[in-house]
C-alpha cells in the first residue's frame, strides 16, 4: 500500500546536518537559515518514511522522484519554490523551523497534491545532493482550478520538536 498518513523530519537529517555528524555532513551545508530551502508539491504515489537513509531523502531519489511530482509550469515548477523568511527558535523545551507561507504567484491548474518535501537545496553532496528535512502532509487530495495555490504553514512550524 501507498500513500500520505502524516507530517516527519527525517531521521537522517536529524543524526547528520542538524546535529552536526561530521562523519555524515553534507556538502555545502551551511544551515537552515544560510542555506536555501525548498518546497516541493507531490502526489500520492510511494509512502513517505522518516526512516530512510539519507541517500533516499533527497529531492529527485527514492519517492521524491520528479515523476511523483506535482508542478505547473508558471506557479510551481519543478524542484519547488524557495522558502523565504526561514528562522529557528528555542524556547521552553521545544525548537521550531519556521518560514513565511507561499502565496501563488500565478493561475495554474494542479491536482492530486497530497504533501510536500522540504529540502536543502544547497547540498550539493555527501550522502545523497538536495537532502530532505522533513515531510509535510496536507490531510488528503488538494487541488486548485484557475487558481493560484498557497502553502500556509502550521502556526506551530514547519516543523517543531521537543528536547
């Protein structure tokens, strides 16, 4: 069976890039604030799982391969849209990655958008290039007709851990 069923940061990129793992840092990593973040829509093709090898992380490898993609040619395309207003905050035992929501910029058509993959973009290397953060589903099927379609991210962040 396929398919979406929650939201996960992927364990990888909790052992290697935010903790620092030398031994497993990506190439070019810089931070969640330096480095530039990405956002890309995908179907309800494969079954997202926070416990894959960081090799299986990445935009474009394993599920998030382009053909699991949603894009349209003007508002989403390919490889996603940059995140802007990245920030991360600790405060009383929990830490949060944040951003500002993305407003469509154009009208377009697309279906099917079951979550998305947020992504460093700026790894070029490593363990797997464009290595994903976390995975964010959107609770079943979106679409837009004619429209213009926005992300609004959690008032909680993109995503939010406790320590």
């Amino acid at each position: 069976m396929s398919g979406w069923s929650s939201s996960n940061i992927f364990q990888a990129w909790v052992a290697n890039p935010m903790l620092a793992n030398t031994a497993s840092m990506p190439t070019s990593y810089a931070g969640l604030v330096a480095d530039t973040i990405k956002a890309a829509l995908f179907n309800n093709t494969g079954t997202p799982d926070r416990t894959v090898a960081a090799s299986l992380s990445g935009y474009n490898t394993g599920q998030w391969v382009t053909a699991n993609e949603v894009t349209n040619g003007t508002q989403w395309v390919a490889g996603g849209v940059a995140l802007s207003g990245g920030a991360v905050a600790a405060s009383a035992g929990t830490v949060t990655y944040s951003a500002s929501n993305i407003t469509g910029t154009a009208t377009s058509t697309m279906a099917n958008i079951y979550g998305t993959l947020v992504y460093d973009s700026t790894i070029t290397g490593g363990t797997v290039a464009k290595q994903g953060i976390c995975f964010n589903y959107f609770g079943g099927a979106q679409s837009v007709t004619s429209g213009t379609f926005s992300l609004n991210w959690s008032g909680s962040g993109i995503f939010t851990f406790t320590v």
